[in-house]
C-alpha cells in the first residue's frame, strides 16, 4: 500500500465523519458546535507560501469551517493534517496553513496533526534568526502511542477507525495479523449497530487500511467480509474502480505535460487539481 493510499483513506474518513472525528479528537471544539448548521470545507488544498513536501504543495489535508454555538454567522476553521511518514516539514505546514486561514477567514483557528505511522509526533513549530522567533503549538494525536485497550472501550464512534490505524501498526506487515485484526474491527463495527453509511464508511476504511483485496490475506477471512456485511462487495467495486480513475487521470496528466499544455488546461482536461499536476513535475 502507497502512503498515498493510506492518507486518501484518512481524509475520506475524516470527512464522511466529521462530527465524529472533532468528538474524539477535540472534544472541547465539539462542545463549542452548533449542530444545527452544516460545517463546510474551506478550500483544503491552499497553496503553500513557500517550500515544498513529500505532498507536493498542497498545505493541509482538511480545512472546515465549523459553525458555533454563539450565534448569528459565527464560525471557526479547524485544519487537520495527517502524517505517516517522517516529514522534517509538517510544523511549518501547519503553521503556514494556520497563518494563510486566519488571514484569509478572519476566524479563529485551531489546528491538528494526526500522526498516523511510528514517526514521533512534534507539536510546535519553531524558528529564530536575527532576533525575530516564532514559537507556534498545535494539537497532536499520535496513533502509535494510543493504548489500544482504551480504544477498544472507548464509546466514542471514531475510536474505531483509530483503533484500526492502531492494530495495522501493531500487524507490522504480517498478513495473519492483517487478517485476524480487521476481524476485530468487523465485530466491533457490528455491535454498535450503526446506521448503514457509518457502517460502509469504517468498513471501508478498514478494509482499505488491512490490505484485506491483497493476495495474501487467508481467503476464509475475506470470506468472513463477504457474509459479515453485504456491501462490502459494492465497497471494494467502489475502491477499485476510484483508484482506476485516479491512476488514468494521473497518466493523461503526465503525457500533457510532456507535450507542454499549461497546467490550467491539463487540470481542466483531468479533473486534477493544479498542485496534484505541479507535483508531476
């Protein structure tokens, strides 16, 4: 599985539970929400101001603008970025994405880093030269050092897609201990009985974090998720067919390229954002 894989699993799960996701994450934000209005995604794939990473130029991996309990049209932006290898240049991401947000919305703003593989988790971003500093702190959340059996009786919907983050850690690769945790988390998705889009969400999730279409799973345990929960057959078609797309519109890009179109027109031409095209190059 590429990383890039692992963190299109990641945004798509945060976005189809966010409410979820800020409980368990930011429970404090989440007292704050008005539920009775929508968030909405604000632009998540602002441009960096300068420099670039292993994501190419693209700043954060979620940007909402959540609605608050206050009243009238107060809102606040809350920014995520997941990360799950070692990247020297996420703290200034975060803080240039912080800065641009703040700017750009006039809102206040909190920011957090979801740590996702064993990399160890930095929560500042700081920087001096010539008497000028900047000391800029964030919210972390280290996948790795969460203690899988509090996650386990966590009653929080979204500790179960963390634990399932969790046990891929702990299977290290293995595809027996690929097999029998994505097992767990079947069993657990189907206790808490929820309503049927959470379910396919998690269970996809899951399925696309344990690798569950490779060959090397134990066939009884792909098995298990054919008869545990029906569409999961429409869940991996889903998958498949997406990451055809991603991979044709990716290929089309690079031949336009080579041909020398600008990067507006291949954008129009593939449905590629102009920084996914940028990072082409």
């Amino acid at each position: 599985m590429s990383e890039s894989w692992i963190d299109r699993s990641w945004k798509d799960v945060l976005k189809e539970n966010l409410d979820d996701a800020i409980s368990f994450f930011m429970p404090g934000l989440a007292e704050l929400r008005d539920y009775s209005a929508k968030p909405r995604v604000a632009d998540p794939e602002r441009p960096a101001i300068g420099g670039k990473s292993n994501k190419g130029k693209r700043i954060s991996d979620l940007c909402i603008s959540m609605p608050l309990k206050d009243g009238g049209e107060s809102r606040a932006i809350f920014m995520v970025e997941q990360q799950h290898e070692d990247d020297d240049t996420l703290p200034l991401r975060i803080f240039q994405s912080y800065y641009r947000a703040s700017d750009e919305y006039a809102l206040p703003v909190t920011s957090l880093a979801i740590y996702t593989g064993k990399t160890e988790p930095i929560d500042a971003y700081v920087r001096e030269w010539q008497g000028t500093s900047v000391y800029f702190k964030y919210n972390v959340y280290s996948v790795n050092k969460a203690d899988g059996y509090e996650l386990k009786r966590d009653a929080r919907d979204f500790a179960l897609p963390v634990l399932a983050a969790k046990r891929m850690l702990e299977a290290g690769g293995k595809a027996a201990k690929r097999g029998e945790y994505s097992l767990e988390l079947l069993e657990r998705i189907g206790e808490r009985n929820f309503d049927g889009e959470k379910a396919w969400s998690f269970q996809k999730f899951a399925y696309r974090l344990f690798q569950i279409d490779k060959d090397d799973i134990d066939p009884k345990v792909k098995g298990v998720w054919k008869m545990q929960f029906r569409p999961i057959d429409e869940v991996v078609k889903d998958i498949h067919i997406r990451d055809a797309k991603e991979e044709k519109a990716l290929e089309v890009a690079r031949n336009f390229l080579n041909m020398g179109l600008p990067l507006d027109q291949i954008a129009q031409g593939t449905g590629l954002s102009v920084e996914e095209i940028s990072a082409l190059r």
